[in-house]
C-alpha cells in the first residue's frame, strides 16, 4: 500500500505520510487531517477520506471521526484518547470499535 496520500488543501495538493496522521475530524463541508506535521483542511467528503486510507491503520469511530489505530493513547467504551484529544465512540460503531481495539 502507499505510505502515503495526497490532499487538496489552498489550491495545491499536499503529501501527507500515514504514518503521521493521528486522526481527521469532518467539519461540514471540510475535512480536517489531524498529522504530526500541523493541521491540514480539505475539501473532500469523511467518506472519500476513509476509502483513501487503509483499514488495517485506520477506522472510522463516529460520523465525525476517523482514527489511526497507531496513535491510540488509551480508550473505554465512549472516548478514544489520540495526541491529548479525546475522539468520541459514536453508538453505530461502539461495537465494531471495541471489537477491533479488543
């Protein structure tokens, strides 16, 4: 799989690493993607978002939020802890979270 993706972001398209994305956050009509490098807001939908990104590093928690599963700091059965934030479990994906994080 590529290591990493491009995102359109200020009318140019920024290379983003996998592995330095801690978690995006949709916001309407934007998408922001949370990395180690700083904040990146895009104009793309969650959706087109997750099926750029692999299942196996990443998952979508709420309507709202996908995660990386390597950056998980600690979790329970509502929060996911990632980076000193704490990223809500939506009720549609409780169970298919807490099945993956075990």
């Amino acid at each position: 799989f590529l290591a990493y993706n491009s995102f359109r972001a200020d009318r140019k398209m920024v290379k983003i690493m996998l592995q330095d994305i801690f978690y995006v956050e949709s916001m309407k009509d934007y998408v922001k993607v949370f990395t180690t490098q700083g904040t990146i807001i895009t104009k793309q939908s969650i959706s087109s978002v997750e099926a750029m990104l692999p299942e196996r590093n990443f998952m979508r928690t709420h309507r709202s939020y996908i995660i990386s599963l390597d950056k998980i700091k600690s979790f329970t059965a509502e929060l996911i802890e990632i980076n000193k934030t704490e990223i809500p479990i939506g009720k549609l994906y409780r169970n298919h979270v807490l099945k993956v994080l075990g």
